[in-house]
C-alpha cells in the first residue's frame, strides 16, 4: 500500500522549510507536543525552533522507551513527511569498531544484518531507491560545518545496524567490522524510508564507546545513555549550525528519488 496522503506531498515546495530531527537526544527546547496521526500509528513529536529554523522534534523510542527493533520506523518517517519537514536529520549512538573512537561520525554509506524490520512504504508495489548514496549531501554538508562550528572531533566511514537489542559479542565486532567503522541499532531502515519518502536524510553519530566486544571492561547501557546526555550541548550546537546553514532550496537529487524507481 502507497498512502495516498504521504504521495501527493509536494516534495520540492519551498514554503515550509521545516526540518525533522529524530533521536532521544533533550536538545534542551521548548515547544508543543504534537500527536501525527500516521498510517502506521500515532507520533508524538513536539514542534520548536533552533536558531531560528522550525523543527520538529521527534523521539525516536517514545515515551515508552521501546527498544530499537520495536520502533515504529514507518510511522516516525512518515509523521515527518505529513508535518511537511522535507529534511530529516536523525541522532544515533553508535560504538566504535575502529582502534580509536573521535566524539561523532557522519555515516557515509551503510550495512544491515537487522531481521525483522518493516523497510518499505511499498508493500504491494515493486519499488526500489536507489541507495548509490545513501546520506543526502546537502545535510552531510552542513553537519560538517556544524561539527567544525563545535570544535568536535569527527569521522566518517561506513554504518553497520545490527538488530539488538544486545550488545554485541567479540566475535561478531570481529566479523562487522570488515564491513565497517560503527556499530549500532537505529540507523536502518529509517534511511531507506527516508529516501522512499523523497526525504533529505543524514545521520549525525554519537560515538558513546568502543565496540562492546573491543572494550576493556564491560559496556552498559547506562553509560551510553550518560555520555549522551552529558554531549547533550555539544549535540544541539552542531545541530543548530546546521539547519542554519542548510539553503531553503534543495540542490540534492532527494526529491526525485522515485521518479525512477517503480516497475
Ligand atoms: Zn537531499
């Protein structure tokens, strides 16, 4: 099934340049809390504003804090697109599989072993993105900027999403990372529906530790959740010289990610 009402949005207005963040992360903004009624269920998300720019902040787990192979991946993508964001940019924590972890990572390219994950708005219709480059430019652009703007440490290289919600064993990191520099649990699908959706997407990483299967001592969810909380400033200046920077007009080929992908 195609939502008729999610299609027929105007991917390339510029009238409400509007910008979707997705993550847990308290950026430390006021708004109003909305419900978007989704063909998928329901989102709250709250609707602000960074540096000027409206955004609409969506939390990626909910208030019920679900774990990362229960979100509702479809509905969060498709409630940015009904709130009219043609930009989404998410915030995920990720471990390091490289011998020396910098603060964040700006995914380039991705792998996946998840296994039971919704990855497609077309059900029902042979539909495929392409994915040649799967982070939308223009934001990966101003993110650098932001990163730069925040003297934060950075680097970029290849995303592997595996399903959790465990950590990983050592011998899985050994094997994930012939395929790549970070680990984590959120990054897909939410790209690929994205990109169905005709969405500009990039993902700022939050490198939280090494690898669980590299790390000396043992690694807990807890202080992944502190060292986010604790880069929770740092996070929300990068963001903010971002959507700054980002141009009201997309020069990205985004938007047109349908125009050939159906049989
Ligand atoms: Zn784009």
């Amino acid at each position: 099934m195609t939502p008729p009402q999610i299609a027929e949005i105007d991917s390339t207005s510029h009238s409400a340049p509007l910008v979707a963040i997705l993550g847990r992360v308290d950026l430390g903004v006021n708004g109003d809390m909305e419900t978007i009624e989704t063909p998928y269920g329901q989102v709250e998300a709250v609707m602000s504003s960074l540096g000027g720019v409206p955004i609409l902040l969506i939390s990626r787990h909910g208030k019920d804090r679900l774990p990362p192979h229960r979100v509702n991946y479809r509905a969060l993508v498709a409630a940015a697109a009904l709130a009219k964001a043609r930009r989404l940019i998410s915030v995920n924590t990720v471990g390091s599989m490289s011998p020396i972890p910098g603060s964040f990572f700006l995914p380039d390219d991705f792998v996946e072993f998840t296994k039971a994950r919704p990855n497609t708005f077309f059900e029902d219709r042979a539909t495929h993105v392409g994915m040649s480059r799967p982070y939308c430019p223009q934001i990966q652009e101003a993110l650098g900027h932001g990163l730069e703007k925040a003297g934060a440490a950075a680097s970029r290289g290849v995303y592997v999403c595996t399903e959790g919600p465990h950590l990983e064993t050592p011998a899985q990191i050994r094997m994930l990372s012939q395929y790549g520099d970070v680990v984590g649990m959120t990054g897909y699908p939410e790209v690929v529906l994205a990109r169905e959706m005709c969405l500009c997407y990039a993902s700022l990483c939050l490198i939280t530790n090494q690898a669980s299967g590299l790390a000396e001592g043992p690694l807990s969810a807890r202080d992944v959740g502190e060292t986010t909380e604790r880069l929770a400033p740092v996070i929300r200046q990068i963001l903010e010289e971002a959507i700054v920077r980002l141009p009201v007009e997309r020069r990205c080929s985004c938007h047109r990610a349908l125009d050939d992908a159906h049989i």
